[in-house]
C-alpha cells in the first residue's frame, strides 16, 4: 500500500488511528489548477475534546518511556522523509503551489527537524541547586504535557515539524491543527510519517481545521502550551485566548523585513539575493524580503537589474514546467496582493515591473518610490512584491530599517561585513544575515521575531526547544523528616 494511499486519510481525522470527523470534510485544492485532489476530515470542537482526553492518556505513559525510546522513534521518523520523498513531494507541489527547490529544501528541514529532536531526550534537564537546608535540591525541566500546534499554509511540512517533533521528543503529547488548504502535506503527512516511525497511538492527533477548530484547541484545559504560526492579527487573538486560560503562547508571527544594500556590495549578487529574498515561494513567507533599502549612488542601477530579472522569471505550474514561481495559495490571498500594489501605485509608488497576474498566478512584482504611505512597504503583503526605496546615510539606513511594527528578519548586503555587523547591532529584529537576503532556516538555529514579529526565539535548536516544551519544576528530597517547631 502506498505511504500516502487515499484510502488510508480521505474524508479522516487522525488521533492515533483514521476516524471520521464531527465536523464532515472538506475538498484538497490544487491552486494551479482549481482541481480537487482528494477531501480531508475536518476537526469539530468535539473532535479537538475528544483528541484531548485520549492524548492526556496517552502522554503519561510516553513521559515515562526511557528517553533512548522516544529518541529511536524521532530517528526512525528522520529516515522516513527520505524514504517517501516521491510521495510527499507530489503533495507539497500540487497542494502548496511550490516549486522543486523548495521541496527539496522542506524535506531536507524535516529530516534534520527529527535528527536534532532525537538528540533533546539525552540533553540535561536539569540542575543541582545549592540549598540553605540540608536536602538535595534540583530544578528540573518536565514534559508540558499536551501541546497544541496551529500550523500556516505556507511551508507546510517545515512550520509543522519544527513543533510536533521536539514536542513529541521531550514526552508530550500533541495535537496539530494544519491550515485546511494544505491539510495533506502539512497534515497527513506527519500521521503517516509517525504512524510508520512506530510512535505509540495517542501521542499525536492531526486535526485540520478553521478558526472555530482553533479556537477550542486554544481554549481546552488539558493543552497547556500553545505553538502558533501565522499571521500577527490572528497571533494576537490566540495570545489573548492562550493568557485568559493561563497557558504559554508561543508565537511566530508576520514579518516585512528589510534588506539594506550599502554602496560597497556586489550589485550583480545583491539583485541576486534581493530576487530570492522576495520572490521565493511567491513571496508567501514570514521572512520575505518586503522593503529594499538601497544606497542612492547605486539606486538606479539597482532597481534597473531587478525589474529585469523579475521580468524574466517564469512563472506557472510547477506540477508541468520548470517556474521560478508558481500559484498564490487562493483567490483571497491573490486579491489581497494586488490591492496592496495598486493601493502603492494610487499613493504615489512607481511601478516598474509586474502587478498583473493571471488565475492564481502572480508576477513577481517591483515598486520604486516607495514611502511609507505606500502600503506594500509598509505592511505585510505575503506576495512577490519588492519595494525599493534609496538612502544616503547610514542613519537613514538604520532609521529605516527600524521604522516598522515588524522585527523578524534583516539583510545586510556590504563589501565590509563587519560595517554589516555593527549596523545590524542598531535595528531590533530576531533575526539577521550580513551578506544574505532575510529568508534562511536551520533545524538547529534559534528562529523568532520581536515586536509584532512574535513573542521571541521558541523555535530551533536545543535550548528554545526545552524551554518552549517543557515546565521547570523545583524538586527536593531529605533524608529524614524535620522536626517543626509547632
């Protein structure tokens, strides 16, 4: 039977096994197409209290496990995304729009996900603590218990796995409610992988789902630690359910990052990078580069190799032509991109390149003038979109840069990196390139914004992971039993 055999998840939930949902099903939508691939189960309330009870179960018994088990079953699930790569690349390109490159890169970072996962079981959780009275005294980190996971369209596999895997490896359990548009390739996909990785029944429940579904995910009392991507409207509303239940909120939020160009830098690479930073997956990416901020003696020039390049680049299905950009994930999402552009155009930006778009398919975009009364620089446009604007100073540059509710990722391009260095030390974002656009990912390095950008570095590597995953609890142990004075 095939990995990823229709008969096993059509129309299904999983909580352990393939059920039918309360809340029916819903069609899988190529976007460059408007086929139907297949329908996905999609959750209920009841569906998120019953997948609950079974998980509180489930993860007591897990936590318990000795860590060298939980550890072979993250290893086993690490090998499995290359051993269906076939499968599940199909899914990622006919359900999320992408093209091969990036793919590739998504599977890449769900094996090394899984690889750096396996290895939390064995870090310390712990420490001894010095103690005034005559007793052992630790501080030790325990599993939360069940984690909530709330997962975007966008890189589907990748912003899925980078929570369910450590979560699952450090003794809880989780419950995971993928974006309905991509329910197969950001959903079915981790069941399967899991479910063949030999993970006992209980500990992980796949549960595609809109904002009702997530809501009550939020809201359930035996989900202590809620892990969310997505959109900073929507960041906000589940930080303000997740603090009115008590719970820990960790959120990955909206971005319009900026990329400054010094006059210094290559300008053939830095159009080069711009290009990638903003037009990469058809610019749906938290950390796409928005606003490219360019030294006015290059300026011209700069914009002049941009609008060419973008000019160039194919776009189209990526299931039958090689495309450097494929469909925008719906219609709503599409119409959202084109107003933010001609809204630009009507406030005074200058379009050089693209604003058309065909079906779903958009091109990919350069506006120049752009101030911030333009809204495709100043707010987050999730689209191939490039907003050129020129500096003269340093100052200018980092002012800027700075003036934005958004601090996720930065791009310095320079001849000097460390000139690149110390300008990043003066604009607050989580995360920075010098000598690199602003879209980079690695399973075991800290990812996270500040600002509107999201509540901090709680995803990658070892220490956010333990600390996103995990309560610290204080333990200590006598002896004997004191003697009280009353």
């Amino acid at each position: 039977m095939a990995f990823l055999n229709d008969e096993i998840w059509q129309g299904r939930i999983f909580n352990g096994t393939w059920v039918a949902s309360a809340g029916g099903d819903a069609p899988v939508i190529e976007p460059a197409t408007g086929n139907e691939l297949g329908r996905t189960g999609i959750a209920a309330p009841a569906d998120v209290a019953a997948a609950s009870a079974i998980a509180v179960e489930a993860q007591r018994s897990w936590a318990a496990t000795p860590f060298q088990e939980r550890a072979a079953v993250l290893r086993r699930a690490a090998a499995l995304w290359g051993a269906h790569a076939a499968e599940i690349s199909y899914w990622l390109i006919r359900e999320s729009g992408s093209i091969g490159g990036k793919v590739g890169f998504e599977l890449h970072v769900a094996e090394q996900e899984c690889h750096e996962a396996a290895a939390l079981p064995a870090h310390p959780l712990g420490c001894v603590l010095p103690s005034e009275a005559p007793r052992l005294s630790m501080q030790r980190r325990v599993p939360a218990g069940v984690v909530g996971v709330i997962a975007p369209f966008n890189a589907p596999l990748i912003l899925s796995i980078r929570s369910v895997a450590p979560a699952l490896a450090l003794g809880n359990a989780v419950i995971l409610k993928p974006d309905p548009r991509t329910a197969v390739c950001g959903g079915v996909v981790l069941a399967r992988v899991f479910e063949e990785a030999g993970l006992p029944p209980g500990l992980l429940h796949v549960l595609p789902g809109g904002a009702e579904t997530g809501a009550a995910l939020v809201a359930d009392p035996a989900v202590r630690v809620i892990s969310f991507t997505g959109s900073t409207a929507a960041g906000r509303l589940v930080g303000e359910a997740a603090g009115k239940h008590l719970k820990r909120a960790h959120l990955e939020l909206g971005g319009n990052s900026a990329m400054i160009v010094l006059e210094d830098a290559d300008l053939d690479r830095a159009v080069g990078a711009a290009a990638w930073g903003t037009f990469f997956h058809q610019g749906q990416i938290c950390m796409t580069t928005g606003r490219h901020l360019v030294h006015s003696s290059i300026y011209d020039d700069y914009v002049r190799l941009l609008a060419e390049k973008a000019d160039a680049l194919p776009v189209g299905d990526p299931a039958t032509e090689e495309v450097a950009l494929g469909p925008i994930i719906d219609a709503a999402q599409r119409d959202k991109i084109h107003n933010l552009v001609t809204a630009s155009v009507d406030a005074g930006a200058v379009l050089v390149a693209g604003g058309t778009y065909s079906g779903l398919f958009y091109r990919p975009t350069v506006l120049t003038d752009a101030t911030a009364s333009a809204p495709a620089y100043r707010e987050e446009v999730f689209g191939p979109v490039a907003s050129v604007t020129p500096f003269s100073t340093e100052d200018e540059a980092v002012k800027l840069a700075a003036d934005s509710e958004y601090g996720l990722s930065l791009g310095i391009l320079t001849g000097d990196s460390m000139r690149g260095l110390a300008l990043a030390e003066r604009i607050p974002t989580g995360i920075v390139h010098v000598n690199d656009q602003t879209v980079n990912d690695e399973a075991l390095a800290p990812f996270g914004g500040v600002r509107a950008s999201g509540t901090g570095s709680r995803f990658g590597g070892a220490q956010a992971n333990i600390e996103a995953f995990t309560e610290t609890r204080w333990v200590t142990v006598r002896g004997d039993i004191p003697s009280f004075p009353f």
